[in-house]
C-alpha cells in the first residue's frame, strides 16, 4: 500500500529492478543471446530508463487514490458539522471492544438547545454544537471517541475507565462548557450540558450500559441541568 512519497520511490526502485531482471532473464536466458553491447542495451539500459518513470507516475497515482479513500472514508464516518463521529462509527467502535474490558460510556446534552436556536437562529445553534464537541473532544484521550448522538446530543465511548475516573472526566466536561460563554456572531451565550454515565464490565454489557447512561442522563436534566448523574 503507497501511503507516503517515501513509498513511491521504493515502489519505483523495486519495479526498476525487477524489469532489469526480468529483461535480462530473457535475452541472456531464453534468448540466449551473446554479451554484446545490444544486447546490454536491450536488457538493461532500456529499463533504467523507461520503468522508473513509469513506475514513479503510478505510484503517484496509486497515492492520490489512497488519500482520495482516506478522505472519503472520514467523510463517512464523522459528522460534518461537528467533526464528531457518526452514530455509525460508535457504533462499530463499540462493538469492536473486549467483552471483559472495563469501560465507561457518557451521554451528552447541550442544555436548552431548542431556546438558543428560538431565540438566536440555527446558524448560531451551529456554532455552539461545534464548539461544545470541540470542549468535549479536547477533554478525551486519543484511543476514546465522541460521537454526535442526536441533534443536541453526544456520547463518549471511554475504553479501560472506571465508572470513578469517568464521572471525573465528565465533571471536568461540563466545567470546561459552562466556565467559558460561546462567542457568536450575535452575542456571547452560556451554555451548559448535562451529563450521565454508564459503564460496561464483564457483568453489564453495552447495551445495558447505553441504558444506564440515558437514565442518568435523564436524572441530570430533571434534577436542573448542568449536572452530572451516574446510575444508583
């Protein structure tokens, strides 16, 4: 697979040699042929300077059409407001971890969304969709994943977290929200999420940990918003 420039010049130099070989395979093997300078020539010089050009533009090719399937490959799998992933792409993630790891999942939800959209328009609730996923996503490692869940919505898969470092990491998310007002084109706005934990283990699987998010999700709304809420 040709991934970066220093792949093309392998893939050149291994073609180069190999037509080298193969053209001197056949006039001094199957031909037959006698060391002249033709056929010197013929076996080697004509490939020197005939495949490595060749070889070099299709590398190029072969490396345009890798990074064209890397971008539309992420186009796919990440939201293209938010640069969160899909519900997609969570999903498959999820389903991908062992059965016995230990891990935390989170359900987000921007607070009073539809007031802001009422009151300031959709082009603003768009800004602070994008700049409540780009606070949440700052506040994760590289191995987890957010994804955007619903319209106001998020959810963060946290592999090999406990249910304890996890309603520490949503604490610092919903701090990290609300500590600093959203600047958009219209005015300043404070925005606040709430926030409910689920966790998998051995004894509790991801849909049972999906279940226990939402509930907890659903206790942080009713209990005022701006909170987090981990299942009793």
């Amino acid at each position: 697979m040709i991934r970066t420039h220093k792949h093309i010049v392998v893939f050149a130099a291994f073609w180069t040699l190999a037509a080298v070989a193969t053209c001197c395979g056949l006039v001094f093997g199957l031909l037959d042929l006698p060391v002249s300078s033709r056929s010197v020539l013929a076996s080697i010089v004509l490939p020197l300077c005939v495949v490595p050009v060749a070889s070099f533009f299709s590398g190029r090719l072969l490396l345009r059409l890798h990074q064209l399937s890397q971008k539309l490959q992420h186009a796919v799998d990440h939201d293209a407001l938010t640069s969160t992933v899909t519900r997609q792409h969570f999903f498959q993630r999820l389903q991908s971890l062992a059965p016995d790891e230990e891990s935390s999942i989170l359900m987000v939800d921007v607070d009073q969304f539809k007031a802001i959209n009422d009151t300031h328009g959709h082009f603003v609730g768009d800004v602070v969709l994008r700049e409540v996923a780009h606070r949440l996503i700052n506040n994760t490692r590289r191995n987890d994943l957010v994804a955007r869940f619903g319209s106001e919505e998020f959810i963060v898969l946290l592999p090999n977290t406990s249910r304890e470092d996890a309603a520490l990491v949503a604490e610092r998310m919903r701090a990290t929200v609300s500590r600093t007002p959203i600047r958009t084109s219209v005015s300043k706005i404070v925005t606040t999420v709430s926030i409910g934990i689920g966790h998998m283990s051995e004894a509790q699987n991801a849909q049972a940990a999906l279940q226990e998010a939402d509930d907890a999700l659903y206790a942080a709304k009713t209990a005022g918003c701006n909170l987090v809420r981990a299942a009793a």
